[in-house]
C-alpha cells in the first residue's frame, strides 16, 4: 500500500514540477507569448507527455495558471488551457511512435483553437486563417524545434528523470 501512496506521489511532484517550469518559461518570455504572433518558449514543454503521464496536468495546469497571471480573458484561459491539454492527451498517446510525431499534436491543437479566441475574444483585426498560420509558425517552433531538442536532450535519462514506479524496498 504504501508503494501506491508514493506513486501518486511521484505523479504529482512530477505534474507540479512541469507546470512550475511552464509558468516560469512564459512569464520570463510574456512579450513573446501572447497575441497574434506567438511564441511560447514554455510549449516546448508539450513534448513532455512522451516520457510521462503526469506531464499530461503539468502543462495544461502550467498553461492555465500562466494564462491566469498574464491577465488573459477568460475564454483565453479556458480555451488555451484546453488547446494545450489536447495537445498533451494526444502527444502522450502518440509517446510509443515517432518522436517526429510527438509534438504535432499541442502545433495543430494550439493553430486550430487560438486563432478563434484572437478573433472572437481579443477583436483581433486579422483573419482567422492568417491567425493560424502566425500561431502555427509559432508552435513549430516551440514545439516542433525547441521540443524536439528537448526531447533529445532527456531521452538518455528518461528513466532517471522520470521513473515510471517507486519500487518496495
């Protein structure tokens, strides 16, 4: 029994960790990460799910409580915090294929929803498909480049870094 208590512990400090270093990564980059043209250095964090489940609620909840500080409007916060929860479910479901494949899902998740947010909430004067080339090029970048090199980065210590199971002693 108390090897489950600790694994749900491991979850959660893994969760609150991710979403820790989400919130730090968008503030420090907040005149990049916001608007019509964007690029959140912190979504390269969406390529997280490939190693671990719990990265899953790390990032949306980092998502969701940068969205909050920034001062976003609420359909902002909910419907980008879902784009990168999405993302997440499907990159973690995607974690056994390709690593090419990983971050495709926060890039088509986050081209397909923010743009109507922009529009809709913002009054964004651009078109929708504009939007979504601009938030696209965005996460390629993001996700795309800089989390594929992260994720070549922590491969050789995936096990290290995020051990699926404490084991008994």
């Amino acid at each position: 029994m108390k090897t489950i208590q600790q694994n749900k512990v491991l979850f959660m400090a893994q969760a609150a960790m991710i979403a820790a270093i989400y919130v730090v990564l968008t503030m420090l980059g907040a005149s990049f990460a916001f608007g019509e043209v964007q690029l959140r250095f912190s979504e390269a964090l969406t390529i997280l799910p490939a190693f671990t489940p719990a990265a899953v609620p790390g990032v949306f909840l980092g998502c969701l409580i940068s969205n909050i500080l920034a001062g976003a409007i609420l359909p902002d916060i909910i419907f980008g915090s879902l784009a990168t929860l999405i993302g997440a479910v499907f990159t973690w479901l995607l974690r056994n294929r390709s690593k090419y494949l990983a971050p495709l899902p926060p890039i088509i998740a986050n081209m397909l929803i923010v743009p109507f947010v922009l529009k809709y909430g913002y009054m964004a004067p651009f078109s929708i498909p504009f939007m979504m080339l601009t938030v696209g090029i965005g996460e390629i970048l993001s996700c795309g480049v800089l989390g594929l090199l992260l994720y070549t980065a922590l491969d050789r210590y995936r096990y290290v870094l995020f051990p699926r199971k404490i084991r008994q002693q």
